[in-house]
C-alpha cells in the first residue's frame, strides 16, 4: 500500500511539474541574444522615434538610434536578465547606459524600478525552471528503474504532455487573438500598478516596442506548445507500447 501512494504522488508531482519545467525552461532559453538579434534583423522592425516627425523630435532634443545602436544596447539589458547575481546587484548595467549622440540616459528611474521587478521574475522562472526539472527527471528516474512502476511513468510523461498541451493552447490562443488584453492583464498581475507603462519616448518603448513583445509572446507560447506535444506523443507511444 505504501508503494502504491508512493508512486501515485510521485507520478501527480511529475505530471504538474511537467508543465512549469517546459515552460519556463523555454523561457529561459529564449531570454538570449539570439533572440533580439533576430528580432532587429527583421524589414518589419520599426525604426527607432518613427511615430515622431522630425521636427517634433528636434523639439524634444532627440536623436534617432541606428538599428545596430539599438540592438547593442538591447543586448546589456539581455545580459543584465541572464546574469546570475540579485537585481539590485547588477542593476548598475543598465543604470550607466547613455543614449548615442546625446550622452543622455538611457533609462529614467521608472524604467530602472521596472527592470529591477522583470529580473526578479525572470530570476524566479529560473529558479522554477530547475526545481521542477529536480523534481521530473528525479520522479522519472524512480519510476522507470522498476518494472512495477514503469507504466505509471510512462503515464505520467503522457498526462504531463497533455497538461502542456491544453494549458498552452490557452495561451497561444489569448496572445494571437486577444494580445492588447493578454499584454495588460499579464503586467497588472506580475507587476504593482502603474510601474510598467511608459512614454514612447522613454529608453524601453525605444528599444522593446509592442512587436518585439508580441513575437516574444508567440516564441514563448508556440515553443513551449511544440515541446508539450512532444512530450505528449512520446508518452503515448510509450504507453502503448509497454509490455508488462
């Protein structure tokens, strides 16, 4: 009897962890210069300051980044995320960074605050990441090692799968036809309120405007989808091919 519950909170703890460990181990993949690098390469990318006549840009005394300006910059803010150390630890990163031509900041207080809560989180999707991948490969390694908790492994894989499956469906689904609202009631639930809206003239609209997180958002969801339907099809195979 001790066996059996052993195994079935062992197989419900791999099932839950399954969706969290593809998930926010994607995440965290995708937090990489590969990523804006590709995203500046784009011919859709808007220039930057592109809302703005030039006049009105002379008004405010601002001067246009190149591509290359503003992709070189999006690249500390990557670093400063896929660092190791607190937030408030290197947050001197972004702090000293300068606009080009002018020597100006780059990001004002608001945005530095703001960046401060986006490392944390991210920071704990790591975290998330690697105690859900202790808990799946651990589970999995204990059941598969016996014959008599083998299938309830290869089960767990398959439900974990459709788990996966159904919860980013869900999200695909609200990012592609519902991004303005996806956008905001994901910010006011992670973040305190009126700490993630800014000017489009302020460093991170310049350098991050709503395509960049919009195809963030789709990377995000369809990757971790495609690995939910892996995981989905390699347990069902597995199941159904076991032979006791």
């Amino acid at each position: 009897m001790e066996n059996i519950n052993s195994t079935t909170i062992i197989k419900w703890l791999i099932i839950i962890s399954i969706p969290f460990f593809l998930g926010f181990t994607w995440i965290t993949l995708v937090i990489h210069p590969l990523y804006p690098i590709t995203e500046y390469r784009k011919a859709n990318f808007p220039a930057d300051l592109n809302f703005l006549s030039q006049s009105r840009q002379e008004e405010l005394g601002l001067v246009p980044m190149t591509q290359a300006d503003r992709l070189e910059l999006a690249l500390v803010s990557v670093a400063y995320l896929e660092s190791w150390q607190p937030a408030d630890e290197v947050i001197w990163m972004l702090d000293e960074q300068v606009l080009p031509y002018t020597g100006a900041k780059l990001f004002n207080e608001r945005e530095i605050g703001h960046m401060i809560d986006v490392k944390v989180l991210t920071d704990a999707i790591r975290v998330i990441a690697i105690i859900t991948a202790v808990i799946v490969i651990g589970g999995l390694f204990y059941l598969l090692r016996q014959d008599a908790t083998r299938l309830e492994g290869y089960r767990a894989i398959f439900h974990g799968g459709i788990a996966t499956t159904i919860i980013l469906v869900g999200i695909a689904g609200f990012i592609l036809l519902g991004w303005s609202l996806f956008f905001t009631q994901f910010h006011e639930l992670l973040f305190p309120p009126g700490t993630w809206t800014f000017a489009y003239t302020d460093g991170l609209i310049r350098l991050y405007p709503e395509i960049f997180f919009f195809d963030v958002g789709v990377i995000m969801s369809i990757g971790s989808l495609v690995l939910g339907l892996i995981t989905l099809f390699v347990g069902r195979g597995l199941v159904r091919g076991y032979t006791p």
